[in-house]
C-alpha cells in the first residue's frame, strides 16, 4: 500500500493524478478462508481489519451483496459520542470513541473525526434528572460531560431558540465535548484500504445465501457466486441480521424497521456542534460541505424497505424548526431511509452462538456508527479467540435468556 | 404511507391512526414457572422478523380501539390482507 502524504499528493499532481494506486484490489475468491466476513459496512470491514492487524489472521475473506459501506454506513448523520448511562455500554462507547481520535493516523485516511461536541437536550424536570445521573455515571466512569444552561446552550449554538414560550422550552443539556461527527463513507473506505494491505479480500456484488454446517460447527457459506469455506464466519449485516441468522437455524432478539435522515441544500458554516433532542425527537448537525444534516425517528413497524413513513419526516421537522426556527426556510434536498435491527435493550449482540464458529455483531440499532471502531476491535478478538472480549462478554446474546439487560433506551432515546 | 383495513371499522384508514402490535399469533405460555429460561427468553424477547411475508398485530388507537392481525409484506409494504384476532390468516409464507 502506497502512503498518502503531502509528499504522495504533490508527486500524483506531476502526472495529473491519474497514476494514483488503486485502493483496493478486486480478487477472486479462494477456495476457502480461515475467516469469513458477511457484510462489508463499517463494522465488518473494521472487523477484517482487526482481526488481520491484532490478531495476525491474513486468510480473510469480506463478503458484501451491494458495494463496500452501502448499508447503514453510508445512511447514518454520523453521530459520534459515548455518554451511555450503564458501564459496560459506556465503556464499549468510549473504547470506540478512544479509537476514532487516532483513527486517521492508524489508518493512513482521512476519516474527518471532528470533535465538536454534542449536546442533548432537555425540555421538562424528569429529562434533566435523567441528563444529571447520566452525566454523573458518565464522570464516575472517566468519560467528559457537564450539565449545562439554556444560556450556555446559546453560546454553544447561537441559533437556537431558548425562549420559555416555546411549546418544549430548553431547560437545559448534557454537553460531550469529546464527541462530534466524521465521515461515513472515508471510514469504510480507510478501513476497506488497511485491510486489503493487509491481504484481506473484499469481495464485492456477492450474497451470502446460506451458511453450510456440518456436525454442529461452520463449514463455509454459499453465495450467489457458489460455496466458499471457512472455519469461522462472522455475520455483520445489520438490518438483514435475522435472515442471515435464519440461514443457519438461529434466532435473534432483533427487529428491523426503517430510519430516515435527511439533507438540506449546503448553506454557510451555522451550526457547528451536534444538537439532539429525544423529547421533540430531532438530531441535526451541519456536515462540511454546508448541507444541514437531520435524522429522524424510527418507523413503529418492521419493514425491509429502505424507506420510511412521511409523517415521521414531517414530525422530525416540526422539532427542528421548533429549536431553529430559521431554518423554516431552508429547503430539503434529500431524503432516505436505512433498515436498523434494534434489540429490546437497545444495546448491540456481539456474540458466539449455538452453532461452532458462528458469530453474530448486530443489533447496532439507531446507533452504532459512533461504534464502528470499537465494535470491530472487540469483535475481531472474540472471533479470534472464540471467546468473549471483556469488553465484549456483556453484550452476549444470552442476556436474553438469564435476563442480565442493558437498559440503553434512555441514552440511545433518540435514533441518532 | 399505510393505508390499513380495520376489520372492525371495515374503512380503510391512514397509518397514524394505528399502532404497531408486533408480531402475531404468539402464544403467552400457560404456565410461564414451567418454562426454562431459554424458554421463557424466546417468548419475551425472540421474533421472527421476518423479511417478506409478516403477520403481525395493530391496534385501531384512534379509531375503534381495538386490536387485529395484519398480514404484510415487510419489503414491498403491501398489506395482504387484516383479520380479527382469534382468527387465522388466509395468506402465509407458504401459499403465496
Ligand atoms: C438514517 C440513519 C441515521 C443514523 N444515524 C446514526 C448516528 O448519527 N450515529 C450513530 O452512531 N449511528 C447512526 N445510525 C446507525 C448506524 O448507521 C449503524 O448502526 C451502523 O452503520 C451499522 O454498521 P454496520 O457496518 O453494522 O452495517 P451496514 O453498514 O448496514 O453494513 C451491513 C452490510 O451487510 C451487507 N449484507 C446484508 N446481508 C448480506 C448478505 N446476505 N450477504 C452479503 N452481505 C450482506 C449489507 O449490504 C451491508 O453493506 C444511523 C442509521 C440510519 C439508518
Ligand atoms: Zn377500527
């Protein structure tokens, strides 16, 4: 892999930058893999990576049915931050939010990790209790946040409306310093480019239509480009979780429903934090380009579709319009939906299962960009261990059986 | 956009007039102590989540008040048939 630097820009532009390496390569796939990836987002390519950099496991195979980063990582508005309530989601969070603060370096790419905080919002007396404990737990474990003042929230954000008159009025926020946005496509995209250089094939336009065993352990899987062998197949693939779990006869705690975002028209630089609500149900940060970036709820019933309900746009917009009233005028772009799989804790599954050398990283739900990172480190040292990571070992699938959840739906209240 | 038959109403009525149920026709166990927790766990917590065909419970909440079954298509949106509660399904998985 040829390093980027200024250095590599500068030589490229003496030959009109068309002699640039390409980023990845196109392989064939062998016949069989030590690993299998099913699905090439953020987290299956950030897994491969992993488990070929920490692990020293090369013979690895990412299989992905549309293109790299297609699903939910290219869909999301990229939210990045880890003021989870419980310990064991706060630190999974923050271990990822460690990670994309040297991620441009490690990877050698761009990744546009901005750390422009993130504030939530609160709007009656039972919301800022609940942003106090939180930022509390979040301080007794070692990670940023404050507790803030409408007036403080103005200076942060000066478009925003904190009149008391207001339908929801702003009573005040919890405000993460360290979190921010970055780029979803460039995170794909580096990890895709590290993980190739490391001798992992990304094997594009295939599907994985089944998972073949034999005596209780993984064989390999076919595709829609015939059988290919591994001892071990990890399955990444969010919104179609339950059908590729299906494949092998397991079931997953997991429903998959439509999220939506929107993008505006690019306006000048305005907004430069991230600004969430789960009362009113908004979330809306402004990207580089200029263009406002809003995500919306969650649509109430399970779909497949990859587009969600108008009605559940229109409330989104009613909240924003709410807390920035000038941006009544801005006109909306763009519009579309991502299939999310939610777990009833909304909380992630990363886990072994029944079946030898199966394993599922799913149940991301509404917010598992911020965890591409993490959720990959922690995956690939399961797989390659066949053991929990620490880290890890609480988000096992068996929590649905023993009963142990972890309650995140107050954290993760909004879809973000 | 839904549009969604009430069976009860018989009108076909917009989607926010309803609420979602979840999945359909699964059954509470009658002795709940009896169950092993893996079990108990995939009543609670297990779904089918089907991708295609899909029945599933809705609740007329600014209608009628009353719940029914749908059976839908959760990749197209296509709504196949509603069906009060007690009764079973025309359309399956199997038939279509
Ligand atoms: C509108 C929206 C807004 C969001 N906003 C945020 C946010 O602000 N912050 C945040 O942290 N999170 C957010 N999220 C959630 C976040 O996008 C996801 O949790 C995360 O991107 C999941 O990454 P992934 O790599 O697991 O999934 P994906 O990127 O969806 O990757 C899964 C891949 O698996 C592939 N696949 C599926 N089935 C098969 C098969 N049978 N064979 C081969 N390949 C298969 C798919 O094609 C897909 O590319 C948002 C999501 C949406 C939809
Ligand atoms: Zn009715």
């Amino acid at each position: 892999m040829k390093k980027y630097s200024a250095f590599s820009l500068l030589k490229n532009a003496l030959s009109y930058h068309e002699n640039w390496q390409k980023v990845w390569r196109s392989p064939t796939p062998k016949k069989d893999y030590d690993v299998i990836v099913v699905g090439g987002g953020g987290h299956g390519l950030a897994t491969a990576y992993y488990l070929a950099k920490v692990h020293g496991i090369t013979n690895i195979a990412v299989i992905e049915k549309g293109y790299l980063g297609g699903g939910n990582t290219a869909r999301n508005t990229t939210i990045i931050r880890s003021n989870y309530l419980w310990d064991e989601a706060s630190q999974l969070y923050d271990l990822s939010l460690k990670l994309w603060e040297g991620l441009s370096q490690e990877l050698n790419y761009n990744v546009m990790f901005s750390q422009r905080g993130v504030l939530n919002l609160g709007h009656n007396l039972q919301d800022m209790r609940d942003i106090e404990r939180r930022v509390n737990a979040n301080r007794l474990n070692g990670i940023d946040g404050e507790v803030v003042s409408p007036e403080r929230i103005k200076e942060i954000a000066p478009l925003i409306n904190i009149s008391r008159n207001s339908r929801y009025p702003i009573l005040g926020a919890s405000w993460q310093p360290r979190g921010g946005t970055a780029r979803h496509d460039a995170v794909a995209w580096g990890y895709a480019r590290g993980a190739d250089a490391l001798g992992v094939d990304l094997i594009q336009q295939t599907e994985v239509t089944g998972i073949r065993r034999k005596d209780g352990a993984v064989v390999g899987v076919e595709t829609t480009h015939g059988f290919i062998g591994a001892r071990k197949v990890a399955c990444v693939t969010a919104g179609n979780s339950s059908v590729v779990a299906a494949m092998a006869g397991v079931r997953l705690p997991v429903e998959s429903r439509p999220l939506q975002a929107l993008v505006s028209e690019p306006v000048k630089p305005c907004l430069d934090t991230v600004v969430m609500s789960n009362a009113v149900h908004g979330y809306i940060s402004q990207s580089d380009k200029g263009d406002l970036v809003i995500g919306a709820g969650v649509d109430s019933y399970n779909g497949y579709g990859q587009r969600g309900s108008f009605h559940v746009v229109e409330h989104t917009i009613q909240a924003i319009c709410e807390l920035f009233p000038a941006f009544s005028r801005v006109r909306m772009n763009r519009q579309w939906g991502g299939i999310v799989d939610t777990c009833p804790d909304a909380c992630p599954i990363i886990s072994k299962t029944s079946v030898q050398g199966l394993y599922f990283n799913c149940g991301w739900g509404t917010g598992g960009f911020k965890a591409t990172p993490g959720s990959g480190y922690v995956f690939a040292d399961t797989v390659a261990n066949d053991h929990p990571h620490p880290l890890a070992a609480a988000f096992n699938i068996d929590r649905f059986n023993t009963g142990a959840l972890i309650d995140e739906h107050g954290a993760a209240g909004v879809a973000h | 956009m839904l549009l969604i038959h009430c069976p009860h109403c018989q009108e076909d009525r917009d989607e926010e007039e309803f609420s979602y149920g979840g999945e359909a026709h699964i059954v509470r166990p009658l002795e709940p102590e009896a169950l092993s927790d893996e079990e108990w766990g995939d009543y609670l917590f297990f779904r089918t989540n089907s991708r295609g065909i899909h029945h599933e419970m809705w609740y007329h909440l600014v209608g009628c008040r009353r719940y029914f079954n749908a059976t839908r298509n959760t990749v197209t949106y296509e709504i196949l048939e509603t069906y009060k509660t007690g009764t079973q399904p025309t359309i399956t998985g199997a038939n279509l």
